[in-house]
C-alpha cells in the first residue's frame, strides 16, 4: 500500500523529492518503493529526466487504476463514521 501511495505521490508531483517531503518519507525511500513496483510489474512506470519523473504509457494505465482504488479504500474507510455521526437517540422526558 505505501508503495502505491508512493506511486501517486510521484505521479501527480513528478518528482520523488516533492513526493517524499508529502509523504513524510526520504527521498530514497519513495526511490526504492517506484523501483519495487517496477520490478514487481516488470515495466517501466517513469521516465527519469533532469527536470522530474514522467510517466510511461505504462505508469498512466496503473495511476488511473490506483488513483480510483485509493480514492474507493478512502471512501470505505470513512463511511462508518459518517453513518455513526448520523445517530438519533430518544430519551424518555
């Protein structure tokens, strides 16, 4: 999970510094969790320039999939609390 976190962070900043200091990670940490996912995928996800991180076709394809499970895994974990803040007590007077 933190290394697609990571994924995002990268994706959406393009630039692992960025995403590391958001992430509250280092730089080299954020590194090693975009290397992990491209071995663990065998592809490419970025391309490394001077100027950033872009992504590869590839990494396109998997930020649209991992930015809509991210954003379904938030709203499941806040949809109790929602509903819990809704509750209605009757008392007796």
């Amino acid at each position: 999970m933190m290394g697609l976190q990571a994924f995002v962070a990268v994706a959406r900043l393009g630039s692992l510094t960025r995403a590391a200091r958001q992430l509250c990670r280092t730089q080299g940490a954020v590194s090693r969790q975009i290397q992990q996912l491209e071995q663990h995928y065998q592809m490419t996800l970025f391309y490394r320039t001077t100027s950033g991180m872009d992504m590869t076709p590839n990494g396109e394809v998997l930020y649209v999939l991992v930015s809509h499970l991210l954003g379904a895994l938030s709203d499941f974990s806040s949809g109790p609390a929602d509903r819990q803040a809704n509750i209605r007590l009757r008392l007796p007077s």
